[in-house]
C-alpha cells in the first residue's frame, strides 16, 4: 500500500470533485491512490494465494492447477506456470490455452495482464501496467494509474524481457532476451534492445 510521507498535507488533488473510489478510479485506469480497502483486501488475497503457489511442490499439478485457478483471472486449457510468480491482483491476469510461463514471472496487474494461446514466457520476464506520475508532488503524495499490456497469441518473450505499461504485442511476434518493450510491436517480427526495435519479419 502507498502512504503519503506528507500525511497528505498540500499533496495536489487530482480527482477533486470526483465521487468513485480509488478502486473504482484504478479500474478504469484513472489517477487513484492505493489507500482503498478494497484494493489492500484483493492484494492480501493475492499474496496469500501466490506464497502459497511458490511453496508448493512442483510434483503437486493438481494443488497448484487449484492455486492458480483461485489466483488468477483465467488459465487456458494445457497452459503452465512454473513458479515463482509474483502479481499485484492476479485477478487480472488471463493466460491463454497452452501458453507455457516459465520461472520468475511478475505480472503487476493493476490494469488487465492478457497473455494469448500458446506463448512462450521466458523466464523472469516482467509486464508491467502501473504508471507513476512525473509529477513529483503526486507521485510523493502516492497517485498512480495503470494501462494494460497484451500479448497475442503465439508470442514468444525472451529471458528477462520488460514490457511497460500500455503496450500491445502483435501475433507470432518474437522479442529476444533482455529487450524493453516501450511501445506497441506489430504481428511477425522479431524485436530486440532498448528500447525494442523491430529488426526484421518472420
């Protein structure tokens, strides 16, 4: 949970005037602080549930298919985490048919993580929706937003890619090992760097 160092004392208001609540505000992917008892009760859900996934023994499927199912938003037919796995809600997360997610993943699913049908997750790759403002008052005062990130299907993320807040990677597309993905990548291209830069059709 964010806390205002300031105790909120001249912290600018963004949402003056605006009557939803902060968890109402985070959905739709507005400036919200995480002070709401909604979004700290989901994230304790979510925490319980992920210590408890990584401390489970690789050799009980069906305990961990049971974790993850809880866990997450939506788990495709065939699909496999391996762990450990770290998300913000995981409620958020949808993982497609197939689609194999090896170790180290960190979904912070402020906004909704969609991960296709038969990707191929590298390990310790990081998708990433939360956004803290340039602002420095409110970014010290603990306002945040997030946008979504979306991978299609057939998309194959490298060890150790990052891939930032509202970006969309197209369709049988290929991102090599270690590459920032700043900005959305069409369908069938190889993408390496950073930031990631499209280097030629597959």
């Amino acid at each position: 949970m964010i806390h205002d160092p300031r105790g909120g004392t001249g912290t600018p208001d963004p949402t003056a005037g605006d009557t939803r609540t902060n968890y109402e505000r985070m959905l739709a992917g507005e400036l919200y602080r995480a002070d709401d008892p909604r979004i700290a009760a989901e994230q304790a859900e979510a925490v319980a549930l992920t210590e408890a996934l990584n401390a489970t023994p690789s050799a009980d499927r069906a305990g961990r298919d049971d974790l993850l199912q809880r866990l997450l938003g939506s788990l495709g037919d065939g699909a496999v985490v391996r762990t450990p796995l770290h998300c913000d809600f995981g409620s958020h997360v949808a993982i497609g048919d197939r689609t194999f997610v090896n170790v180290g993943l960190v979904a912070l699913d402020v906004a909704p993580v969609t991960i296709g049908a038969d990707c191929q997750i590298g390990p310790y790759v990081q998708l990433l929706t939360p956004i803290h403002p340039l602002d420095a008052e409110l970014r010290q005062g603990g306002w945040e937003r997030a946008s979504p990130v979306t991978l299609g299907d057939n998309v194959w993320l490298g060890g150790g890619v990052i891939v930032l807040p509202g970006v969309t990677v197209g369709d049988d597309t290929v991102v090599g090992a270690g590459a920032v993905v700043s900005r959305d990548l069409p369908a069938g291209v190889l993408a390496v760097g950073n930031p990631a830069r499209v280097v030629r059709d597959l």
